[in-house]
C-alpha cells in the first residue's frame, strides 16, 4: 500500500507541476491576481461503459467541487455511456473523449493499436492497474425465484430465458461469458466441454442488447427474460429502483472484474486538458471517490472504503482474466475475434 500511495503522490504531483507550466503561459489580470485564479473554466469528456451512468453524475460533481477548491477553475465534466467496445470504437473514430472509464482493458488496449491514442504501458500510471474499483458478475432474478436458479447450471435448463448482452459490442458481455466459460470447465473437466455448455446458455437467450444497460432495460422493463447476467452494481441498482421484484443470486464461482481508467493522450494534449484529466482520474482514488464507488456497488481498491462497504458485498470465489484465459488479448483472439469462438457459438443457433 505504501509503494500504491507513493505512486499516487507522485503522480499528484507530476500533475501539479504540468498544471503549473500550462496555466503560466495565461496573462495575469489586470488585477494583479495569478494566474490560477483566472484559468477559463474547462470542459472534459468522459466516455464510458453503460452502468457507470449514475456513479460519474455523482463523482463529476464531486470532483468539479473539489477542483474549484484547489484552483479556482470551473470544470464540467460530460458523459459518454454505451457497450464498452462500441465506445472505444467511438473514441478510435474521433470521439473527442478526455478520459476513457471502459468496462474492460481489452477495449481500452484498443486505443493503443488502432491509432496510438494512449501509450501502450498505460495501466502503469495509476494504481492497481489503472483499476480504481472492481465488480464481479451476479444473477438477478425475478422475486422469489420461480426457476429456481443457484447457479450457471441451472441457465441452460429448458424453457430458463437470458438476458444478457453481446460481447461483440459490450465489455460486461464479455465478463458474463468468461464466467459461464470458466464455470463450465472447471465443472465438466475442459474446453470442449466449456464450448457446449456456453452454446447452450447462448441457446436460451432471446435477444442480445448491444450494452450492459439495454439488456437491463429488457429485463426490468420490458419483462423479458427468467434471469438477467448482471454487473454486481446493476444488479443492486435494479434491487434498488424496483424494491422486492428482483432477487440476486451469487453463483459458485465468478470472475474478478477490473474496469480501467486512462486518460486520452492524444486528445488532451490538443485540447489543453492533460492537467485535469488527469486529476480527475487520481481523484477516484481519493477516500472521497473511493467511497463513492462503494456507495454506487462498486468494490473500492483501498482499504478504508473497503472496510465500510465490506458488509455490502459478499465474499465470492472469484478467478481472474490472466489466470484463466491468459490475458485480454489471448480471450480476445480466441473468444471475441471475428470467427472465433463466440461467432461459432452463435452462429449455429
């Protein structure tokens, strides 16, 4: 911890130093006031994934708080919310985003090989991987549980419905089927296997929203589905909005979710935003962001918004992305890629 929070006050104060160096260069007022006080307000764009909509309203108006007090500057920060690799793709195609909050580092990685947007080392310049919290994947069910759904096994019954969203487009769609895929491994002895049983959740589902939020939507509202594949936040969100109709089950196993954080190299440095940008960011891993994500089902990184929300979330038997599948990349080429096992999967349905 102490190695994360020298790196966070290093970075704190590399930005400082860059904050000072770009408002140097603005005219004092006539005043005699610096220069600090007279910087033009700024407006940054943050581009997301879908279920973070409510959390950043919150934090941005937190964060625009906290700034104004540290420099005299007004800064509005604009949100961006779809399926996490159509966002990146909007970003690879000119979508002017200051930061990107995506819900997987494999579409993030994304602005790194299509157009060098980012640096490829960049989950090295924040802590934790540039993860400043984490979600894992639930089951949400209707009240009382009519299927009897405990775990993934029971999603491939006959006549069970799924709602889940296409991991061609959304980043949490993503994390859904690696849990399924590892769950089933782990439980019938290998891949093959693995390939089967996802076949047939995929089987049992009736429609694939392009995002985390649509197939949400589909489940709550439109009445679609006996179990929606869930974000931990979305799910008690939903339980949150609609009271006693919805029920969430934490399967046997599931997959430790570790939404990154980054800046856009290439759009704050044209747009003269780096300095905030980037105190945005290490402003989530400030106890007033970290609690925060812990208020809106996020798991906190540190230990002391931990602590608070411990009782909020449940202790699971959690795998991760490299141990199970080599990383993003490696998922991407052998499960995501054009013709690779999702689309073989899907397209026999």
């Amino acid at each position: 911890m102490q190695g994360t929070l020298f790196c966070l006050e290093r970075n704190t104060m590399n930005t400082r130093r860059q904050l000072i160096r770009a408002l140097g260069a603005l005219p004092l007022a006539a005043t005699g006031a610096g220069a600090l006080a007279q910087a033009a307000p700024v407006t940054l764009l943050n581009v997301s994934y879908d279920p973070t909509r409510e959390f950043y309203v919150e934090f941005n108006a937190a964060f625009a708080r906290h700034w104004k007090a540290r420099t005299g500057q007004e800064v509005t920060v604009k949100q961006s919310h779809g399926g996490s690799g159509k966002q990146a793709r909007a970003i690879i195609d000119g979508l002017a985003a200051d930061v990107a909050t995506l819900a997987l580092a494999g579409d993030t990685d994304a602005l790194h090989a299509n157009g060098g947007w980012i640096p490829k080392d960049w989950q090295k310049r924040l802590p934790q991987n540039a993860s400043p919290y984490t979600s894992t994947i639930v089951l949400v069910v209707r009240e009382g549980n009519p299927k009897g759904i405990k775990d993934w096994d029971d999603l491939v019954k006959p006549g069970v419905k799924v709602i889940t969203p296409n991991p061609k487009t959304s980043g949490g769609a993503r994390w859904n089927y690696l849990a399924a895929w590892e769950f089933a491994k782990r439980k019938y002895g290998n891949d093959a296997k693995a390939r089967e049983f996802v076949a047939r959740l995929y089987g049992n589902v009736p429609v694939l929203d392009t995002g985390a939020r649509g197939s949400s939507i589909s489940f709550a509202q439109r009445n679609q589905g006996d179990v929606f594949i869930s974000w931990e936040n979305e799910a008690y969100l939903l339980e949150k909005e609609f009271g006693t109709r919805f029920d969430v089950v934490y399967p046997s196993l599931s997959i430790l979710a570790e939404p990154a954080v980054t800046v856009v190299d290439r759009n704050v440095d044209k747009k003269g935003t780096r300095a905030v940008a980037q105190a945005y960011l290490e402003h989530l891993y400030s106890d007033e962001g970290q609690d925060l994500a812990g208020k809106h089902f996020y798991r906190p990184t540190f230990a002391k918004a931990q602590a608070k929300y411990a009782k909020q979330f449940p202790k699971l038997n959690l795998f991760t992305i490299d141990k199970a599948f080599g990383g993003w990349a490696q998922a991407a080429k052998d499960h995501f890629a054009d013709g690779a096992a999702f689309d073989q999967i899907y397209t026999r349905k």
